[in-house]
C-alpha cells in the first residue's frame, strides 16, 4: 500500500484511536463484553504511545498495532508480545494489517526481543492467516478460555524467533 505510512504513535493520536477502537470492536477478536464508551481515551497509564505503532493514510489513523511485554519477569524480557491490532474497516484488505503486523516485527527486534508472540481467538480465522503468513506458529491453546458472544472460545497462542 504506497500510501499508507507506519509510524509512531503520538500523544495527539489519543482520539483517532479511542475511535477507531470503538468502531472496530467485535466479539470476534475481543475478550471485553462491549466496546470502550465514547469518552474512554485510547492512552491509559498502562499503555501509552511508546506501545503503539499507527497506520496512516492520507493523514487518516486508519490501524495501530501494540506491543508489550507477556510478564514483567525480567527473565522473559527478551519476548515481545503483540497486545492489541485493529485495522478500520475502509482500510482492510489493502495491506494495512500485514504492514502493521511487519513493523511490529521490526520494531520489537529493534527494541532487543528475539521472540515475538500474540494470542489470538480461535474464531478470528482472518487474523490467525495473517499471522500464519508472517511466520508465527501454533504454540499453544487454551480451551475455552472466554465465553464470548454467546460461546466458549479457544484463546490460540501464536509466536515467531525473529
């Protein structure tokens, strides 16, 4: 996609992305019950824009992918783990995702990890495919592990060395 820029989150971003993540939200990738209210912010002291890389188009957010650590041991600080990736809806299917997913890539083999994982819903085919064609594997499944939308959902561990 040559016009769609990865970059940086910053701290102006902080509305686009509390948007774009009401807007994206669906029991099929989430784990919450509903999506964030409208006055949540995106940034909490959890999470800031250090965490988050963005999809940009023509001066539009239009994804973010977030990285962080699995644990706060320091004998896993060598793992990186993908917490979070929406993509809005105008700008699926045009390689926004995979974009997304390859700088995470990089950026955590910049930030020193060898090891880069996720967890992703059994159901949400679509992303496990993606992360498939980016080289994570199948390392583990947790059955049933959350009840959403009606039904018990696997929660499929994913990883890669970098």
């Amino acid at each position: 996609m040559p016009d769609l820029e990865i970059r940086p989150a910053r701290q102006e971003d902080d509305a686009a992305l509390a948007r774009l993540d009401r807007d994206t939200w669906s029991p099929l990738h989430a784990v919450t019950p509903s999506a964030p209210s409208p006055d949540e912010p995106f940034f909490s002291d959890r999470t800031g824009p250090a965490d988050h890389l963005v999809a940009v188009r023509a001066g539009e957010v239009v994804g973010y992918v977030r990285l962080g650590f699995p644990t706060p041991l320091p004998t896993n600080a060598h793992v990186r783990q993908i917490q979070g990736l929406a993509v809005a809806e105008s700008a699926r299917g045009t390689g926004a995702g995979r974009a997304l997913v390859r700088a995470a890539v990089e950026e955590a083999g910049r930030r020193g990890a060898r090891r880069l994982t996720l967890r992703v819903l059994a159901h949400n085919a679509p992303a496990r495919a993606l992360y498939a064609s980016e080289g994570f594997t199948v390392e583990g499944v947790q059955p049933q592990e959350f009840f959403v939308g009606g039904e018990y959902v696997d929660d499929v561990f994913m990883g890669r060395f970098l």
